[in-house]
C-alpha cells in the first residue's frame, strides 16, 4: 500500500519540474489528495456505496478543485498538475502514466438520462497510456484517445487521436503525427529529441551518397570496368 503510494508521489515529482520533495506533493498538491481520496471513493462505488462515494467525491471537490466521478477508471502513475477545473466523467477510461493539466474536462455528450436505459452507457472518452492533455482542453465523448497522443492547450476534441499524434485547436486537428514515448512536461518536446529538420537533411544527404555512388557505378560500365562505389558518408551541409 504505502509502495504503491511512495511510487504514486515519485510519478508526480518525475512530471513536474516544480515539485522537490515527497513532503511537497504530500502537503501542497491537490492532484495526490484528488487522486488518492478517487481511490477510496471509487472502491465504494465497485462495492455498491454509491451515495457515499458520490458524497466523498464532492467534499474531494470542494477541497481540491477537481472533480473526478467515482464510477471512472483510472491507471496507475496518473497526474493532473495543477488540477483546479479539472472534470472527469462516470465513464471516463484513463490508463497507465496518464498526465492532465488544469481545467481538462473528459466529458460527455451522448444524452444519459433521459431513459434509465441509457444510464451508465459508455459516454466518456477513454485515454490510453501515457496521453498527456494541455490546460483548459475538452475531450468530449466515448471516443478513444491512443497511446501517448498529446492535446494541446484549450483544444476541443471530437474524435479519435490516433498513437502519438499531437493535435491542436478547435475542433482538434493533428499537427504532428508521430511523438517520442518518453514523458515531456507540458507536452513539448525537449531539446534532446531528434530534430525533424536534421532527420530531412540526414535522408537527403543519404539520398544523393546513393546516386552519386549510381552515377560512380554507370561510368565504370561505361569505361568497361567496375568501379567500386563510395561508401555513404553523411556530409556536412557547407560541403
Ligand atoms: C500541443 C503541444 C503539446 C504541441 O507542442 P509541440 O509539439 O512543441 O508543437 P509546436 O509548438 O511545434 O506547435 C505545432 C503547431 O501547433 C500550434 N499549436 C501548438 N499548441 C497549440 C495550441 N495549444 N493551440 C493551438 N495551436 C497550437 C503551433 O502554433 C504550431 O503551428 P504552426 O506549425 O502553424 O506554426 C503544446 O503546444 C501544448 O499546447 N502543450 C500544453 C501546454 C500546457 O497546457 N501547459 C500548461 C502548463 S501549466
């Protein structure tokens, strides 16, 4: 229990460049204590105490901004920096090492309640893990947000996110589709990963070693001899 929380508060620290210390998260985050009161509430829930469970989660709101329905899933290592707004649904699916900033809704929009026959249909999106939401965006719907998908900042998202894309915008379009699995704060990149623009140059320099070495290969056959091709060397730009 207490390894499962000591490793619930290193996640938080390991995502927030501000946090310093487990004290920290323990005394001054909302996110732990929003979290960890959704675990005892979510297990009323399972075991049938529903009114209880909704109760706690509201005094959890009240104390800590952010509102997290009891009937929702959600993994392990999950994080919501800041937290104050943030709004997740009854059927709401959060996997593994999932990051939120504040005032995120993962809200509805299929009607619930008009019949009883539509109450507790899946209504909610589902984020798989490592997805990482910027502040203020919505997520509204029983779609499926893939693997470390990022959403930018105040988007609106209506539809699928495919693995790794990042979107923007309202509606939410995809501004890149591929993104490193490893965490970066705020859902930007840092300096570390492979720069696009290098990666072209690379692929282009590799492209024209090859013709080149083509070209060496033709003038060989055609002065009767085969000349050896020069080994592909990646070449300074200035070159
Ligand atoms: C979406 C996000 C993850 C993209 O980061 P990135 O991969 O570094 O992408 P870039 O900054 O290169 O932006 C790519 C394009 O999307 C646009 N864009 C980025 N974030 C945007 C946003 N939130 N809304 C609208 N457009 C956005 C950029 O202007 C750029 O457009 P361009 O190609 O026409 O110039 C990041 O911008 C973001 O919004 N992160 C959330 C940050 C946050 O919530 N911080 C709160 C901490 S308290």
């Amino acid at each position: 229990m207490f390894k499962i929380i000591r490793h619930e508060i290193d996640a938080m620290i390991a995502r927030d460049p501000a946090a310093r210390s487990r004290l920290e998260i323990i005394l001054c985050y909302p996110a732990f204590h929003a979290i960890m009161g959704y675990r005892v509430t979510h297990w009323l829930w399972q075991r049938g105490f529903r009114i209880v469970a909704r109760f706690v989660s509201q005094l959890l709101r009240w104390f800590t901004g952010i509102e997290i329905h009891p009937g929702a899933t959600i993994g392990k290592r999950f994080f919501i920096d800041h937290g104050m707004g943030v709004v997740i649904g009854e059927t709401a699916e959060i996997g593994d090492d999932v990051t939120l900033y504040q005032g995120v809704t993962l809200g509805g929009t299929a009607p619930s309640v008009e019949s009883d026959g539509q109450r507790g249909l899946k209504r909610h999106p589902t984020l798989e893990d490592g997805v990482i939401v910027g502040s203020g965006a919505q997520i509204l719907g029983p779609f499926t947000v893939r693997r470390n998908a990022r959403i930018g900042g105040n988007a609106v998202v209506l539809a699928e996110v495919p693995e790794g894309a990042t979107v923007v915008g309202i509606p939410a379009k995809i501004v890149r589709r591929e993104t490193d699995d490893r965490f970066c704060a705020y859902g930007t990149p840092s300096g570390d990963l492979p720069d696009p623009v290098a990666r072209a140059l690379e692929d282009l320099t590799r492209e024209v070693q090859g013709l080149r070495n083509r070209v060496v290969e033709l003038e060989g056959e055609k002065a009767g001899g085969a000349a050896r091709p020069e080994k592909p060397r990646i070449v300074a730009a200035s070159e």
